[in-house]
C-alpha cells in the first residue's frame, strides 16, 4: 500500500510530543513491512529538516505563525497545502494525526477533495471546548473529521470525549494504542553510580506539573543525597515557577533544566536515567512511559493515566495519586531496592512485548486500512 500520514509539526526539540513520536513509529513499523510511507508536516528547528528519519521519507515546509499567538494552532506554510494534494494523489491511505490546528484542518480538506480513503488519529487532542473560537473552529473541523473512514483512538474515555464532539453521525471509533519497539540501549540500571539520576520529560506545562517533580525532589533529597533531578522539555510556561521552586528549596545544586531534547536524545536520557518519573495528570497514552519501558527504566506514573491500570495491574510501574510526597516515596523505595526495580524492568518489558508492540500496532493498522 501507499500511505502517507500527516501531523502537525516535526522538530528538533521534539515540542509537539506524543503524535510525531507515533506518527514515525507506526509508518516505521508499515515499512518495514514492505509498505510505501511518507510523512507530510511542518518543521522547526536549527539546521535543515530531514529529509528521512530512518525508513521513513519526510516532506516538510518551514513552520510559520500563520496566526499569531495561537501556538500549534495557528501553524502553517502554504506550500504544505500544495504538498498534500500532490502527495495524496495516489495514496492508498491518507492517515491524518489530527488535533484542533490549520495543518489537520487542511489536511482534512485536501483528503476530502481528493476523495482519499482516510483515517484520523486525534491522541486525545479533541474534547468538548466550549470557548468562542473552539466552537467556530469546529463549524469547519467537525463535518471533516465525519468523513473519515475511522477514528483511531486510545482510551474509552478518549472515545467517549471525541463522541461529544462528532457526534452520533460520524465514522466508526477504532481502539488502537500506542506501540514501542523493545530496546537493547547498552546502558545499565543505575546500579553502581556514584551520581544516580531521576528524570523528568515533558512539556514544562502546568498539566505536566513539573513543579510537583520539582517539589518531589525536595523530599527525596533530604534523605538521600547523592540524587540528582533532571527536567528536559520546551517551555510552554512553567519554567520561570520551575527555576523559582527550585532556587526557593535550595536546590540548584541539586535540580537541573537540560532543556527539550530531539526524539533519539530523549530516549537516551530515558535509557540513562535511575527513574523516569512523569506527574502530569490526565495523560490519555503517554509515549514516554512506553519508551521507559522499552529501554528497561523504572517508571513512576499518576494513576489519571489512561494506561496506569494495566501498568498497575501487571506491576510494570509505580503508580501514585500524584502528590509530591507519594512521588517521593515512590522514588526513594526504587532507588533503595534493587529487587524491587528489577521485577518492575522486567514486568515492563514484558508489557511491551504483550500488549504495547509496535508489531501488534503494525499489524492492526494493515487490518483497518484494507478491512475499511
């Protein structure tokens, strides 16, 4: 099959997160099983956009602020319109990562002129809005994404969220969760350094809760000092509380802000870490923590996640009520018992391998593409 997928930005910091992450292993995986991929997006970043990321081929314009002040929402480079209608000209499948912005919107247009068979994927980013904009912005989105063969979604709270929005006459809603692919990094657990370190990587946003990480760090270092605490993600707010938190605690010495991180860096710094601990709330299937578990890292999660259960369930995450001293607990005890991180590594792992494999992904894809 030739299927091209769309998402809204691709960049050297990775600010766009969940989507462009599976977006790239969902057409990796359809690669590698002989399919024709390409990706269309924006791009943003330093130095040139690439023009592969490993067997998937990229076609990107320069992000410009189309509206201003609106962040990912307002956008766009008009020749990206212009790549879409040539590219979906003989695509089998046009596969759309699609949230409230003017690259989906488009996108979504250019599919239904070119009457293409195609799919949305919404990661959790379509729910009720009522504000003035959403709703006149919807007047055009919403009788798009009825067109669509199928809706991808993760969770049946997600379900339930885009059902509000698209109501009783739009297309089939399809449970399709996110996948990794298990991972041999060559780092080992954290055991044996003499500076252990727990990470955070997110969006320094308020639902991100960095400061709770921040706060959490406080507590574990008043009684394990030979810790260190690592945020990685762009700023989208949070950063000045965050540097004042932790200049408040004491802890500069202590507490670092690497900064946001490419895909390949940010499982590095995954792979390396003691803890990957991510506090924000109502995260709908956060590749991060799937990631976490594929590279065989401790995970310390809040149970609003929407895979919290299952990771509970099997014992392959510590799962909290999100508060800096349950986080803090959750920690100290994983860096404090070595048999302890051991079963949760290899429980994680094997959740990857059962229920979270870019294998199985793959192959529900090829399933939905032909059956519909």
């Amino acid at each position: 099959m030739r299927i091209v997928h769309v998402v809204t930005l691709v960049s050297d910091d990775g600010a766009f997160g969940g989507p462009t992450s599976v977006a790239f292993g969902q057409l990796g995986e359809l690669a590698r099983r002989g399919h024709q991929v390409r990706l269309l997006s924006l791009w943003r970043g330093a130095g040139r956009a690439p023009e592969r990321v490993g067997p998937v081929p990229v076609r990107t314009r320069p992000a410009r602020p189309v509206i201003p002040g609106r962040g990912f929402l307002g956008l766009m480079h008009p020749l990206l319109a212009r790549d879409m209608w040539r590219v979906t000209k003989r695509a089998d499948v046009v596969h759309i990562h699609a949230g409230r912005d003017l690259v989906s919107l488009t996108a979504l247009a250019v599919a239904v002129l070119r009457r293409n068979r195609f799919f949305v994927q919404t990661h959790g980013m379509v729910e009720p809005r009522h504000a003035a904009s959403a709703r006149l912005f919807d007047r055009l989105f919403v009788p798009l994404l009825r067109r669509a063969q199928g809706c991808f979604v993760l969770t049946e709270h997600e379900s339930r969220k885009l059902a509000e929005v698209i109501g009783p006459d739009g297309p089939p809603l399809l449970l399709l969760p996110n996948g990794v692919r298990l991972q041999d990094t060559g780092h080992d657990d954290g055991r044996g350094r003499a500076v252990r370190d727990v990470l955070f990587l997110a969006r320094l946003h308020a639902r991100k809760r960095p400061e709770a990480f921040v706060e959490m760090a406080a507590l574990v270092h008043k009684e394990v000092d030979d810790v260190r605490f690592t945020l990685h993600g762009s700023d989208e707010g949070s950063l000045p509380a965050v540097r004042e938190l932790i200049a408040a605690r004491g802890l500069e010495d202590v507490v670092s802000c690497g900064g946001p991180l490419e895909h390949s860096g940010a499982v590095d710094a995954i792979a390396r870490a003691s803890v990957y601990v991510l506090p924000s709330v109502n995260e709908p299937f956060p590749m991060t923590v799937l990631e976490a578990l594929a590279v065989g890292t401790p995970v310390v999660c809040v149970d609003s996640c929407g895979i919290a259960g299952e990771l509970a369930r099997r014992g392959a995450a510590v799962v909290t009520d999100g508060s800096p001293q349950a986080l803090a607990d959750a920690v100290r005890d994983l860096l404090g018992d070595e048999d302890r991180r051991r079963s949760l590594v290899e429980a994680g792992r094997r959740a990857v391998e059962e229920v979270f494999s870019i294998h199985a992904v793959g192959g529900r894809l090829e399933e939905l593409y032909r059956e519909r």
